[in-house]
C-alpha cells in the first residue's frame, strides 16, 4: 500500500511516498526557514506563501523520486493540526482537492503524533539515510522533542495511547530559540546553541530545574528566565537592562558557557523524566521524535543513562517531514480508521494529542 503523505505545519512545505508504513520512496522537503531567520522565528503569513508556491512542485517530485504516479498511490495522508493556520490550510486543502480529482481516500493525521512514525520508516533505497533496522515494539515510550511540543507519551498499541506529561509553558525547542536569541545566535536556535555548547563549559552556570505537580510534566519558561538573568548579570547589569542587547555586551566564552550550562539543563530535564517513565511503565522501546531528537547531547545522556536500546530515526526525518505522515497515515488506514470527508476536512491549528 502506496501513501501519499503531505505536511505543512510550519515552515516546511514536505511531501513523501510512503510503501506499507515502513519503506520510504521518496522525500521531498522545500523550507522557507531562510526567509524567517532575519526575524528570530517563524512569520505565519511569508510561511503560508511559500506554502502555495512549493506544494505543486513538491508533489509532483515526491511522485518523480518515488517512481510512481498516481494510479499507483492506494491514498493520501495530510496534517491538519497542530500547526500554523495559514500553513495547515494550504495542505489540507492541497491534499482534499487531490483526493476528489484522483479519487483517493485521506486520511487526517495529528501531526505530533506522526513525529513518532518517523521511527517506524526502516527502509529506503534514497542515498545518506540512516535507519532503523526494526520497527518499535510495544509497549512503546514516546519523549516528543520539537520546537512547539514537549511530551512524554505511553503507546500501547497503534491509536492506542495515554499521554503522561507535557509541558506547561515553553516547548524546549522554543526555550531553545529564546535563550539564542539572548545570545545573538539567530533562528534556529538548537542547531546554534548546539554547537556553540561544543566550546563551553556545561557546569559554568547551575540553572534550575522546575519542580511540577505531575512529575511527568515540563516547564521551561522560568530556565529561559534564568539564563537572562545570569546573562545580564554576567555583564553587570540587573533585570531592566533589554535582553536584545545583551549579546553584544557578552563575551565569546560568556557565550559558550551560557549555552553550554542551559543546554545541559534542558536536556536534563526532559531524560530525568523519561527515566522516571520508564521505571514506572518498563516499555519494551522507547522512541525519541520531533527536530530536537537529532541534538548529541539528548542522544549521548539517554544512552549514558538508560540500558536498553533507544529508537532515533536519521535527523532529516527528526524535522518536519511528509515521510512521517504518509507512515501515520498508512497505520491508520490498516487499522480501518474513519476516511476523512475532502469536502468538510477543516484544519485544526490547536489540536492535541
């Protein structure tokens, strides 16, 4: 079964054909991230544009790449939340006018949720992928890593599923961007902080860790806090001074040492909590999804911290991509979910798992 999955939440226009849920023909991803990084993040309305200017073209690679055309696609699968309004609609409407015109079912998948099929891709014959020899097992632990979604979720089966915790305020891909802002690193910022941690010592600065009612839940905003204070103090001034011209005021090492002390932190946080899961409900995988799976420091702490095997896809499928729907979508069709009407599929920009 042949599915044609189509994303475009944010500022990725991404489209993929996807063969019985695991074998990836092609991948095509068109960004407008250049467009956004001189203003620190993502404009809805420049996203939406370059939406309709790249999803034609995009389609009619993915078919190219993957060989096929539309006589061989069984259905089409397309995010329509969570995301940005203006984006989601520009693919859910793409995605329902394809499935009248070809006569195809779709299928409307949660665009979290499909962060976690990335896992299950295993195969692909498209050069410099580095896959997964095996699917995940079941029952499955699920950290959802990405710029606007920080979750903890237990699968137990495929739709199956019990969310243990989610943040309360800042995703830690934000809290990411924000604290590079600070420190005048430009968008995106976890690649940037990344790299910049390399130079850093991680201990320079000790920054807090939220405490929260649920113990599976996350915070961030008060770490983000932190890190502005202590850079404003590393330079001699107090909470008045403007974060926006703090960086200019820091040094290099000030830089890395901040960068490398918040990274730590973060990181941190989200592998205590995925310990304390995994002790608690002894899953027999535990899946990492979403941009900030691909950051070296998460991989390196939860290998260091947990003895069992760790599913990471290859980092170009950890960003948002169509490969990951067109594998939710495919999992969805078999398990005989509902086909979603192309005539009445509203997008919904603040849906949750």
């Amino acid at each position: 079964m042949r599915i044609l999955g189509i994303e475009s939440s944010c500022d990725e226009t991404a489209v993929a054909v996807i063969e019985d849920g695991t074998n990836m023909l092609s991948n095509v991803v068109a960004s407008s991230m250049n467009l956004h990084a001189k203003y620190g993040g993502v404009i809805p309305e420049i996203a939406a544009r370059s939406h309709i200017e790249a999803i034609i073209p995009a389609i009619e690679a993915a078919l190219s790449d993957a060989e096929c055309n539309w006589s061989d696609i069984d259905a089409i699968s397309v995010t329509y939340g969570a995301g940005l309004s203006g984006s989601l609609l520009v693919g859910v409407m793409t995605a329902c006018t394809l499935a009248i015109i070809k006569k195809k079912p779709l299928y409307s998948v949660n665009h979290v949720e499909a962060h976690v099929y990335a896992n299950f891709i295993t195969k692909t014959n498209l050069d410099g992928y580095v896959l997964r020899e095996r699917r995940p097992l079941f029952p499955l632990l699920a950290l959802i890593v990405s710029g606007g979604h920080t979750q903890l979720v237990l699968f137990k089966d495929h739709g199956d599923y019990q969310i243990l915790g989610r943040t309360r305020d800042d995703a830690i891909g934000e809290a990411f961007d924000k604290v590079a802002k600070i420190l005048g690193l430009g968008y995106p910022g976890g690649p940037n902080i990344a790299k910049l941690a390399q130079e850093g010592d991680s201990k320079a600065y000790l920054f807090p860790k939220a405490k929260m009612t649920n113990k599976y839940d996350f915070s961030f905003s008060g770490l983000k806090t932190a890190v502005l204070r202590e850079a404003q103090k590393q330079i001699g001034q107090d909470f008045n001074f403007p974060s926006k011209n703090v960086a200019e005021r820091l040094s290099g090492p000030q830089k890395a040492n901040i960068a490398a002390s918040f990274q730590r932190i973060a990181i941190e946080t989200v592998v205590d909590k995925t310990i304390l899961a995994f002790e608690a409900f002894s899953p027999k995988s535990i899946v990492i999804a979403g941009g900030v799976a691909s950051n070296l420091e998460l991989r390196r702490q939860l290998t260091d911290r947990l003895a069992i095997d760790i599913s990471y896809t290859d980092p170009r499928l950890c960003t948002d991509n169509g490969a990951m729907v067109g594998a939710l979508g495919y999992f969805e069709a078999t398990a005989k979910k509902e086909i979603a009407d192309p005539y009445s599929l509203h997008t919904q920009p603040n849906l949750s798992m």
